[in-house]
C-alpha cells in the first residue's frame, strides 16, 4: 500500500431538497404499496434520508410541545365486570367513555378532535 496514489476527479457536492420537493419524496413513498428504497434510489438518495424527511415532516405536523400526558385513574366499576367500559378524561374537562369492542385507530381520530377543540 505504500506506493498507491488517489486520483481525486472532483468534488461531491449536497444537493439541496426544498421543502415542498422533500414532502413530495416522502409522500410518493408513503402511498399503498410503494418501496422506500426503489422511491429513494429513483431520486438518488439513502432510503435512511427519506425516512429522515419523513420523521422531520410528522414532528413539524405536531411538534413535541403540543404533546401532553394524561392522568390516568383506576375507579371500581359501575357496572359489573366484563362490561368493557372505557372513560377518559380529558384535561378541558371533556369526557369520553367507550363501551364495548373499540377501534383503536377511531378512538384516536375522536381524542385528536377532542383535543383539537381546546
């Protein structure tokens, strides 16, 4: 190895990304069947940039402030056991119960909405 030289054919340069061309990427890759890597290779980027992007995207969409933690409070139930009845409280004072099989994905759309009101 002593004796090898490197020949030096130019200098790399970072390409800059606009935000809306970022937003873009990562949504062409979020649709239903789409490949991070085959979307990220056709614009000739690292798979890791564009789930970079799309982690930067969410927490600008809901920033780590706007996050908040409930209290939680096990009571007796009201009605006998295996009824399945949720209620949550939340911080403006609105309640929420929820009885039987619950969609968790829907229980989340109407505690993001609740929330949203305050």
């Amino acid at each position: 190895m002593g004796g090898q030289q490197v020949e030096v054919l130019g200098v790399e340069r970072r390409r800059r990304w606009s935000e809306e061309a970022k937003a873009a990427i990562v949504a062409e890759a979020s649709r239903p069947g789409a490949s991070v890597s085959f979307v990220a290779r056709r614009h000739g980027l690292h798979p890791n940039q564009v789930f970079t992007w799309r982690r930067e995207l969410r927490e600008r969409a809901a920033p780590a402030a706007a996050v908040s933690f409930a209290a939680v409070r096990l009571v007796e139930p009201s009605r006998p056991s295996g009824s399945g009845i949720i209620e949550i409280e939340l911080a403006g004072g609105d309640r929420l119960r929820v009885d039987g099989v619950v969609d968790a994905e829907a229980l989340r759309r109407v505690i993001a909405v609740l929330e949203a009101r305050r």
